[in-house]
C-alpha cells in the first residue's frame, strides 16, 4: 500500500469508521513539518508528515492536545499518531479558520485555561519546543524548574553554538539570581499551551479562537501571557478579556523577559544569527534589574 493508503486505514482504525482519501490538498505554513489536508467526501482532516524519527514529537503533540482539550478553548481534536511507509504522522480535526473573532473572549478563555491546575510543575512527558526537545521532568518548586528544565537545558546546547559560551557564561549568572524574581510572587502551576506566539491561534468560521501546534507543560500562566507578546499578533481587547477573568501580577512587567528569554535562546540555538546578541541583551538587563 502506498504512504495515503496506510494512512487511511489508520485513521479508520482510529475512528471506527472506513475512511478514503478523494483527496488531499497540501498546506503551507508550517516550516518544520509538511501539512495536509485529506477528504473523504464527508470528511476532512488534517495531517502532518515528518521522518520517522519524529514519531515521539507528534505523540507528545497529541496528548498535548488531549490535555487542552475540555479547557474551554477550541483546539483540533486528535485522532490519530503513528508512522505509516517510514512518515510520522499526526491526524487531527480539520478546522476552516475565517481570521475574524472576539478577542475579548479568547483572552478570558485563555485564563480559564490557566486556571486548570495540578500539584506539580512540568508534564508527565516531555516534547519539543519548535524543534528543541522541551523537558518537562516534574518539580515542586518552579525556581528549580525553571533553573533545571528551562534555562539550564537551553544554556548547555548554547555552548555547542557558534558564540554561544557567552551566552552560557552569562545565563549561568542569571540562573543564580533566579530566586530574586520570585521573592513575593508564588505561582502555583497552570496548564500552559506553552507555545503561544500568533502564528498558533486563529479564529474558526464560527468566531471561535482555535488554539494549536501546543508545547504543554504545567507552569506559570505568566509564561504563556508573556510569549503573546513576544512577536506581537495580539489585540489590547485580548489582554482586556483575559484581565477581566484573572488579573496579572504587578511584577508580570520585569518577569515577562525573564519567559521570554527562553525562547530567544532557543531561536538561537535553532537559528543562531542576531539572536545571539539578543539573548546576550536580555540577559544583562535581566541582572540589572536586580543589583
């Protein structure tokens, strides 16, 4: 059988229901993994394609999606992972995006998102962060996490980086200081989307916001809010709706490039260039703020 006939008989499998591809549209967007869409006359679905080896990531994207979903914000429901003719794959729901809604809305349902606690930081997993491995080992304490399983990690593969020694050097002071950003502050650990930048969210035909392409983990809901405003794509209306349910704390302003920092370090671990001198910046501003 060829790569789409194995891939059909998965998805008929997972649902219980014979399914045939009439046909398949190809998607573009995504810059890690090739993306479709597959009808069957009465149903379409979306796929990702990527090597084999790819097999854990699309795992941990479908419990990833699992964990969000019931939250109150619509994201795709998954179907199916596996690897069919040497592909891993990910099935999940086909959702029309009209890229008009409520930001109002998205943003307070973002915080009932976050309002989904366990006792623990991290996840039961790990996954990826872009195509960083993301590890999600469990603690009690977030300064640990956040010093272990964040900039830790992200610091050590720095090293391994043209220029990256200086980043390590200075983000091993920061890490020290890391206590200092928490010192009247206590967040308990919040289920994250834990990717949330505005290539992630879009508005289905309905006016819904759809979340996806999720990097979850149990943290600080700072960090989520902080990476929406990393890149931009985020109305006022959506900070307004998510205050309006749960409002940030005073603090979140120093904090916010405290989270940030993390994905600026892991843009240069995967794409080196300017964000190297970027990191570098934060970093010293960063140590600033607390001397």
């Amino acid at each position: 059988m060829s790569l789409w006939e194995e891939l059909a008989a998965e998805i008929s499998c997972a649902t219980g229901r014979p399914f045939h591809i009439e046909r398949r549209d190809a998607l573009s967007g995504g810059c890690i993994n090739s993306a479709y869409r597959v009808c069957d006359g009465l149903r379409c679905l979306f796929v990702k394609l990527n090597s084999a080896e790819h097999k854990l990531t699309f795992e941990a994207e479908f419990a990833g999606l699992q964990a969000l979903a019931g939250s109150g914000i619509c994201v795709p429901t998954p179907v199916a992972s596996g690897v069919v003719a040497g592909q891993a794959f990910l099935v999940t729901e086909y959702i029309a995006m009209s890229g008009r809604g409520d930001p109002v809305q998205f943003g307070r349902q973002l915080a009932q998102l976050h309002q989904t606690r366990q006792a623990l930081f991290g996840w039961y997993r790990n996954n990826t962060i872009g195509a960083t491995p993301q590890i999600n080992e469990q603690e009690s304490d977030w300064v640990t996490f956040l010093q272990r399983h964040r900039f830790g990690y992200q610091l050590q593969l720095a090293m391994n980086k043209n220029g990256g020694q200086k980043i390590h050097d200075l983000g091993l002071r920061l890490i020290a200081e890391l206590p200092s950003f928490f010192e009247s502050y206590h967040p308990e650990p919040s289920l994250l989307h834990g990717d949330l930048w505005g290539g992630n969210y879009a508005y289905n035909d309905r006016g819904d916001a759809v979340i996806f392409d999720p990097a979850v983990y149990y943290g600080d809901r700072e960090a989520d809010i902080a990476m929406t405003e990393l890149f931009g794509g985020f109305s006022p209306e959506f900070y307004a709706g998510y205050a309006e349910e749960w409002p940030l704390d005073r603090g979140y302003s120093m904090r916010k490039n405290l989270y940030n920092l993390y994905h600026i370090i892991n843009h240069f671990n995967l794409f080196g260039g300017g964000y190297g001198a970027q990191a570098e910046g934060m970093i010293q501003q960063l140590l600033s703020e607390i001397h």
